[in-house]
C-alpha cells in the first residue's frame, strides 16, 4: 500500500514551488500546509482518504491525517498497513527528491491514522530525522 507516497510527492512539489516564494522555514512551511489543506479531503486510495496537514513549528513536525475506509478500517488490515508504512515510509522520505528542503531543515512528519467508522485512532507512524 504505497498510496500515501502520493500524498508525500504531492506536497514535495509544492514544496519546492513554495521554497522559491519565502524566506522563513517557519512561514514555508505553513504555506505548505495550508495549501494542502485546500485539496483535503483527498481519496489516496479506495480505502484510504487524507483528511489535513497541519505543521508545528514548536517541534519542527508535519502532521499528516488519514482515514481508513472500508475493508481497511478492522484492525487487522490496521496492523499489517503500520508495519509496511513503518518500514516504507522512511525509505521514501529518504530518496524522494521532493523532501529534500525537509530533510535539510531536520523536519519530523507524523502519519496518524483514524478508522471511519468511529473516528477512533488505528495508528501513527513517527519519521523523526534519523530515520533518513
């Protein structure tokens, strides 16, 4: 399950697109959110919607929402989805070319899941600077 990928190049892009508009990491990277917040909420995959991004500059962290749907929202499927992301997700991070300016700022991102059936949190995947 490789979808969420999609929503990192996505917001790699901008990114790099806002980086040539501000000065301030601080401000960039609001930007960013903000911008990606406008195209929320965004179906990644049939069982799978990002709902927001929010950045927080107290702890230099990207927050990244999602709902499982479906066949994926049971804590089985939950289970098995943590563990490809958290072997994936850092390998991505690591070679997207998108990422880079994160990756030079030292930036952690956070992937939290929530199940759409009760609104309950299934998971959350840490990326924090020395994983890439």
């Amino acid at each position: 399950m490789r979808y969420p990928f999609v929503f990192v190049t996505i917001i790699g892009l901008l990114l790099s697109f806002l980086s040539s508009c501000s000065s301030s990491k601080e401000k960039m990277f609001a930007e960013e959110a903000e911008e990606q917040n406008r195209l929320c909420p965004m179906m990644i995959d049939n069982y799978t919607r990002a709902d927001s991004i929010r950045y927080t500059t107290t702890d230099n962290t990207f927050h990244y929402y999602y709902t499982l749907i479906g066949d994926a929202d049971n804590i089985e499927v939950a289970n098995q989805k943590r563990q490809e992301l958290q072997e994936q997700l850092p390998i991505e991070v690591k070679k997207a070319t998108g990422l880079t300016i994160h990756r030079n700022h030292h930036v952690t991102m956070k992937y939290v899941y929530f199940s759409g059936s009760n609104g309950n949190e299934l998971f959350r995947v840490v990326i924090t600077p020395d994983m890439y």
